[in-house]
C-alpha cells in the first residue's frame, strides 16, 4: 500500500523537474520539523508525508540510486513514522518503517545497488525497526528481518 499525500496535479509538476521536486523535498521537510517542534501533529503529517511521497518518487525515477535519494527516502519516512507514533497510530508507523527498510533491501538486492555502501542505512533502519517492535513486545518478529539484512550486506561487501 503506497501512501499518497500528494494531489495529482502537483506529483505531475513535481515530476517534470528534478531540481524542483529536490527543492520542494527540502522545504517540506523544514516545515514538517517545524511542525513536528511544535507538536503540531497534523501540520507535520502533512508537510513530512509529501515529502515521503516525493522521495519516493524521486528514487523511483532514478535509473541508478543514488545515496542523496535513498538518504532523503530514509530521512522523511523515518521522520513521518515517528510523527505516527505520536499520533498513537502504530499501524502507520510500522507501515512506514518497514517501507523505507523494504526499500533498502530491494536497493541492496538490485545489481545497482550492490555498489552502494548502505550499511549505516540498514543499521540505522534496523535501529528504528528494533525500538518500534520492542515498544511494541513483539521482538521476536524482528528476526527474520535482521538475518536478511545481514546476509545482504555481507553479500554487497564482497
């Protein structure tokens, strides 16, 4: 289920130029931690959901993926996730923490990908992943996911 925050006329504009759609990213994600500061849930779940959406896309439409996408996919779906949880919706947060951490994996799988040193990504993800299912007391479904993780990165290493 991909989660949409952006209307259609602007996700057409947005994928016109990748200049402006790497500038508006910026801007959303400077007024979704603003919002975020103020506690202001809603505003910030506005702002940091566009910006998820748009550093999808932006990956999306990279042939090869570059760090700085992957980067700022990792950064707002993080972000967005926690705002999630301080909005007492875990089904969102676990959505979008498994999203970003999916996604480094199928960028680790890709022959493009296999290039990439993402290994503080897939630590920092497997970090945000462990806090979320600890708070949660289900640990134990982490496992799967964290052997997987680290049988490709040894597999990109070599």
């Amino acid at each position: 289920m991909a989660m949409q925050f952006l209307c259609s006329a602007h996700r057409q504009q947005l994928k016109r130029s990748k200049i402006v759609a790497e500038h508006r990213w910026d801007e959303w994600m400077e007024a979704g931690r603003e919002a975020f500061a103020q506690k202001d849930w809603q505003a910030a779940l506005k702002y940091l959901g566009c910006s998820f959406e748009l550093s999808e896309m932006l990956l999306n439409n990279d042939h090869y993926p570059s760090l700085s996408n992957i980067d700022r996919y990792m950064v707002s779906g993080h972000f967005l996730a926690e705002c999630f949880g301080r909005c007492r919706d875990s089904c969102l947060q676990r959505h979008c923490l498994l999203a970003v951490h999916h996604h480094l994996l199928k960028v680790l799988r890709s022959p493009q990908g296999r290039g990439l040193s993402l290994h503080r990504n897939v630590e920092i993800s497997l970090q945000m992943l462990s806090r979320h299912y600890e708070a949660a007391g289900e640990e134990e479904m982490l496992q799967a996911c964290y052997q997987e993780s680290m049988r490709l990165l040894k597999r990109s290493c070599h």
